[in-house]
C-alpha cells in the first residue's frame, strides 16, 4: 500500500528513526541512493514561495537518480480549472511522487486519497513535517539523541511549525515546550496526538504562556517568523502580540550552557530573534538548512520503497 507523508505522524517513532539516521548516512555519501534512477520524475508543486524546500527537493531528487519537476501556482490547470482529484489521477500516469507546499491541509489530504504516488506534504497553513524531520536531524548531530532533551519552541503556538514541533518531538522522545500567547494555541488535534505518542514514548508535552519558564533549562531552543505566507495585511498586531516572545540573548541565556537554537528560515533578525543569538556560536541554522536536503532524500526513498 502506498505511503504519504502528510503529517508527522504519519511514520511511526521507529521509522522517523530510521529516516534520520539514513538522512546523516546520505549526508555522508551523497549518491549512495538511486531509487528514482530512471530517471523518474517526481512533481513539486508549489502554491507558496519557497527557497530552501525549492532547491532541497530540485537537489535531493536528482541526486536520487530522478528529474524534479516544479510547477508554480498558476501555471498548471490544478486549482483553477482542474480539480485536485483529477490533478491526481493525471500525475499518478507520469511521476513516481508528489510533493505540494499549499495552504489548506485539505488539499494534501485530497491528492493522498486520489492517487496511487507518495504525495509529501512539504508545508501547509497546518504542518510542516519535512522541516522537523531535518530538525530532528539537526538536533541528532549536534545533541546527540534527542530522546530525553527539552526541546522549547517560542513564538506562534499557533503556526504549522509548532503543530509539527508537538508531534515530531514527541515521537523522538523529547520533553516538548511551547511558549505562545493564550490567544495563540496549537491545533487541539497536534496537542492531543503530542500527549498520546508522548505516553508512548516517554516523552512530555507543555503548551505554555510563560515564556520565562519555558526556556529554562532547555536543550533546543527554536522559534519562527511571526508574520507567515498569507498574514501579512496583520504584520504591526502580530508584531505586537509576540514581541514579549522574542528570542533575545537574555531569554536564550536560560537555557542549559549548552543549549543550541534553530531557526527554520527566513529569519527577521531583531523581530523573532535577535541576531546576537541567531548569528552566534551555539545557532545551527545553516546545518538546519543544509539538512532537509539529507532528510528528504532519505525520506524519498524510504517512501518509494516501503
Ligand atoms: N523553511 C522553509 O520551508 O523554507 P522555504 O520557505 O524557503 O522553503
């Protein structure tokens, strides 16, 4: 039966395992992997502006052997004149996966329901699982195992990286933080499934206001824009809102010594984060970025040859 990746936890915790650890083998020897050697192509559709999930994707599937083929909202009949079933059926004839970064969760739901091709989620209003999973390497590298760290996000508890940071840092075993505005929570559907894997895996799951409290201690910090694709028009209320949640060196200063912070970019410096932290020694965003390159290759092939 075909695979989808369209949230965190659609892989279990043994197989995100897996997955990161094939994504630091890939990182070590780039070409080992060729299941798309053909070459086959695999469509990347994109509703929202992107850099790195463009170029990581383009890179990680030619390095599969295979032809990435991008296609821009609005340059194909999929939204407009065509519906998603139908997009679906016609791809499934020619490509060997999909990957669509769109607004509403719904859509990547719906192309996985009418096709028989992995359809991979790589950012949507709700979840972004492509980023956590190269987080989650990230952390690997540079924290060792993360099963047993405190991992704290800050910022928007609201957004579709902190839904993705409850679940997929649950899964890994991590005590899970996030510091968000009351008016700000998580999915209540990404809380609960945090809460139940967290039962699974000894992991634990805090959505909080205190932003103080939430940074102590912690192993990982990590926070996000506060203005995503598609708020702009409320930039000045929502700058107002986290302002009290910005990463600052004092609030980073909480954290254990050796805490690291990540950033899954773009940043705006002196908004989310101040640029003493995200451009100081214990930042890992660059490595953060490098690795979704690493992590989709080997979720790529984990999902081709399931
Ligand atoms: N982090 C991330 O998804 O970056 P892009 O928007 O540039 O793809």
């Amino acid at each position: 039966m075909v695979r989808h990746f369209l949230r965190d936890d659609d892989i279990t915790p043994a197989e995100q395992r897996q997955i990161i650890s094939r994504a630091i083998a890939l990182k070590a020897d780039r070409f080992a992997a060729q299941p798309l050697a053909g070459p086959q192509t695999v469509a990347l559709l994109f509703d929202k502006p992107s850099t790195r999930t463009r170029v990581s994707f383009s890179v990680g599937v030619t390095e599969l052997g295979g032809s990435p083929m991008v296609i821009q909202s609005g340059e194909s009949q999929l939204g407009a004149k065509e519906s998603i079933a139908d997009t679906a059926r016609v791809l499934e004839r020619m490509v060997s996966a999909i990957v669509w970064r769109t607004f509403a969760q719904s859509n990547v739901d719906e192309m996985a329901a009418g096709t028989t091709v992995p359809v991979i989620n790589s950012l949507t209003d709700e979840f972004h699982p492509c980023q956590l999973l190269a987080d989650l390497q990230t952390i690997t590298e540079h924290k060792g195992d993360p099963a047993g760290l405190t991992v704290t996000f800050v910022g928007d508890g609201s957004s579709n990286m902190a839904n993705s940071y409850l679940i997929a840092c649950a899964m890994a075993g991590m005590h899970v933080r996030v510091a968000t505005p009351a008016d700000h929570q998580p999915l209540a559907d990404a809380v609960s499934s945090a809460q139940r894997i967290a039962g699974e895996t000894g992991a634990s799951v805090l959505v909080t206001d205190d932003v103080v409290a939430a940074v102590t201690g912690a192993d990982v910090v990590v926070t996000d824009t506060w203005v995503s694709m598609g708020q702009e028009a409320d930039k000045a209320a929502r700058i107002a809102t986290f302002t009290p949640y910005r990463v600052t060196p004092e609030l980073f200063a909480l954290a254990d010594s050796a805490a690291i912070f990540l950033h899954c970019l773009p940043a705006y410096r002196e908004y989310e984060v101040d640029a003493a932290v995200i451009d100081g020694p214990r930042s890992v965003i660059w490595d953060e970025a490098e690795n979704r390159l690493h992590a989709q290759k080997a979720l790529l092939e984990f999902l081709l040859t399931a």
